[in-house]
C-alpha cells in the first residue's frame, strides 16, 4: 500500500462519508427537497467535520453549504453544474436524475448513484480539483436529504393524492399538493457533538454500507408523515415543527458516534475504525426481496409468520410478536445441557422464500449464522437452511425443532451476491418457526 493510497484511505474516504453519514442524521427529521432547508441540513453537516477535513476543502466548504447542495434541482436553470448531477456514462442524455430525488424500489439503482457520485468526489479529490470533489459532495448530500424527507418516501405518492384520500384534509386545503407544506419550514438544524463514523476503505464497501444507512432513515422519516399532516389539518404549525426534528437527538447518537467520543487519538481513532469495519451485522439489512424499502418481503405464503420475513422477532401464528430463541450450538456446550438463549439480532423466516443481500465487490471473505428454529415454537418442525452465493450452495445444515442451532460458516470470496433459503423438509409444518440468527459478513 503506498502513501497515497493511505492517505485516501485515512482522509479522502472519510471526508466523503463524513458529508454522507452527517446527512444521515438529518434522514429521520424533515430532509427537505426544495431551497433553503437543504442549506441549513448541510451546513449543520460541514459544522461537526474535524479541522483537518474543513482545511482540506478550504473556501469551498461554505459554497458546498451554500449552493453545491442544490446543484440536483437547478440542472435546467444552472446548466454550468448539471455535469455534476449527471451519470454520462450510465445513463446518457438524462438531464434530471430521478433517484438523485426519490429511492428506486430497486436497491442497486440506489447504490450505482451514491457509488457513482462518491467515487468522482474521491477521485477529484486525488486529483486536487477540490471545487469539483466540493461539488459532487454536494449531490451525495442532496440525494441523501432527499431520501429521508417524508415527502420522498412514499412510493409513487409524494403529492400526497392518494394517501390524502384516507385522511382527507379540511375543506380549505382540498385539493392541495402536500409535498411542499409536509417538508417546508425554517428549522434551525444543529448536532453538536456529533462525530462521524467511518464505513468503509473504499468507496465499494462505503456506499454499500451507507445505502442500509439510508434504509433506517427512510423508515424513521415515514413515522413522521402523519403527525406532521395532521398538524397541518390542524394548523399547528408548532407540532409540525416538532415532528419535522423529533429524531434528531437518536440519530445523532447513532452509529460510531461514542466511538469517537471515547478515543482521544488520531491513531488510535483509526485502528479503532478499522476493527469495527471487519465485521458487519446484516440482521437488520434489507434484501431485494423487500421492494420499495420496507422489512418485510411484500409476498405472502403461508404459516408460520404469514409469508413475511421479520428482522428481531417472530409472529406466532401470524398474531402475537415474539423474541427470537435459539438453544446453543452443539460445538459450545461440551454435552451439557442446551441453554436457551434470546436474540436481539436475526431474521425469522418463511419456507421456500429467499432473501438476497448485495454484496461490495472483493470486500468481505466470510458469513457466519446460527440456523436454527425457535426451541419452543418450533419444537415439532424440521427446516433445512442453505446459503448460496451467487445463486450456488455454499453450506447447508438440516436442523429439528428439538435440536440446538448450528453454526454456519461460508466463504464469500469473489461472491456479490448471498442468498439465504429456509425449506420445511416434514414433520409439522406449522412449526417450522426458522431463524437465522446473528448473520455478519466478514473480512479475512
């Protein structure tokens, strides 16, 4: 590895992903799509960024604040910029970039943008055309705040047309876009003492973890579209105030922020930052299966958990949530008695139902995972999980609902895709309560 290529890997990355990940923050609040609101989000973000990274961009961190956060939605008017909210190479003669406004139900369409946009903010950076790398800075910042508006996640609904339909406004605000009344207003956006969190060595294994990045923020800004709509209809302009910055302290916390609190060195900060990154828990991860951004797949099948699978619980029978269980691996209790123990990390699952997980290319070499069913629900059931990657077995276990969980382990080299499949394989069906718990892809 030469100098160089350290220093992009310990300042040009985490600079990029410090613009991205501080947005982040902003993702639950109201991340307003139109003017000034984009301003007062990236300007809170440039704010917390350490000394060395303001230095580093100079002059152009007030104009990144200032103006490049809008270069996306002045394509038409400010034409000098359009270049850099364009992918000329991908998808030529497109003006306007939709997803650079509203998330793709398809996640790498999401993905190709925010690798796209950061790696020419890395390369511009290594190159020393700071205004540009500022620039396409700009765009990730926009896409992201974008993204965790309320406005801009509700699929093919961000006027509100239909979702106004089941709570129908007052007389006086009949027919009215919602778009801009949902996501507008003055808010004096701060996060002090927050420290971003570095994801990733290269912009693959960065814009991967920061689209399930993204994903958490989009679920958090849809919690507060009806409050805020109903404070509208209620004109209360404080309550939607409140709901516009109501997860700004959570996602403030969020992440590597205690890390970097904790860790009084540079050298340390690093060799901190690089442990973490070694392992990466994908519980919480959404597959492709889950179009349009939400946990659980949209297919229904059948018993037990009414086709849908669950990220930290199970539904018994369909009804009732339940924590994830699984009795101990037979390779760690050393014949004594299975113990069982509850899971806060996991997916429960249904049968013959296959959930895909993306991969970054050439970052992770293993995946670890308790297969298993849950030791009281599923006592009476049989399931046989298997992990593919690229569409090929790479380990199978056949477990019983009386036995303890077993370990898998795989190897992901030269994989891009992992795919985990749960089959009922007889006993009672009604019982096949399967989980994988605890499942992380690692580095060699």
């Amino acid at each position: 590895m030469n100098a160089c290529t350290r220093f992009l890997q310990h300042r040009l990355f985490p600079l990029v992903q410090v613009f991205a990940i501080t947005t982040v923050v902003f993702l639950p609040l109201s991340a307003h799509a139109w003017g000034e609101p984009h301003l007062a989000i990236t300007k809170a973000a440039t704010e917390v960024l350490p000394d060395w990274q303001k230095e580093l961009l100079g002059p152009e961190m007030e104009m990144l604040a200032g103006k490049y956060c809008l270069i996306p939605d002045e394509v038409y008017t400010d034409k000098e910029n359009a270049r850099y909210a364009a992918m000329p190479e991908t998808r030529p003669g497109e003006v306007y970039l939709l997803n650079l406004h509203l998330p793709d139900a398809s996640q790498a369409v999401n993905l190709d943008a925010l690798r796209y946009f950061m790696g020419r903010a890395v390369a511009a950076l290594k190159a020393g055309q700071t205004t540009d790398a500022a620039k396409y800075l700009g765009t990730i910042c926009h896409q992201l705040e974008d993204y965790g508006s309320p406005s801009h996640t509700v699929p093919g609904d961000n006027m509100f047309t239909l979702l106004t339909q089941f709570l129908p406004p007052p007389d006086d605000m009949k027919g009215l876009p919602m778009h801009g009344p949902i996501e507008n207003g003055t808010l004096d956006v701060k996060i002090p003492g927050y420290k971003p969190q570095l994801l990733g060595l290269s912009v693959e294994e960065a814009s991967w973890r920061l689209l399930h990045r993204i994903h958490e923020g989009i679920l958090n800004a849809r919690q507060t579209t009806l409050p805020i709509l109903q404070a509208l209809y209620a004109k209360d302009p404080e309550t939607v105030k409140t709901w516009q910055m109501k997860r700004r302290c959570g996602c403030a916390g969020h992440g590597g922020c205690a890390l970097h609190r904790a860790l009084p060195g540079p050298g340390a900060w690093r060799a901190a930052e690089l442990t973490a990154l070694r392992d990466v828990d994908i519980a919480g991860f959404f597959p492709i299966e889950a179009v349009n951004l939400y946990y659980p797949q949209s297919q229904f099948a059948g018993s037990p958990n009414w086709g849908c699978a669950r990220s930290g619980f199970l539904m018994e029978k369909g009804t009732r949530p339940v924590p994830l269980k699984l009795a101990a691996p037979a390779a760690t209790r050393d014949n004594a008695p299975a113990e069982t123990r509850e899971l806060t990390r996991g997916i429960s699952v249904v049968m013959g139902k296959t959930l895909t997980f993306p991969l970054p290319k050439n970052v992770y070499g293993r995946f670890t995972v308790l297969a298993g069913l849950h030791p009281e629900l599923g006592a009476r059931g049989r399931v046989e999980f298997t992990v593919l990657g690229d569409g090929k077995p790479l380990g199978s276990v056949t477990v019983n609902g009386t036995d303890p969980a077993q370990l898998m382990t795989c190897d992901l080299t030269g994989i891009s895709s992992l795919q985990l499949l749960a089959k009922g394989r007889g006993l009672d069906p009604k019982a096949n309560y399967a989980i994988w718990g605890e499942p992380r892809v690692g580095k060699r």
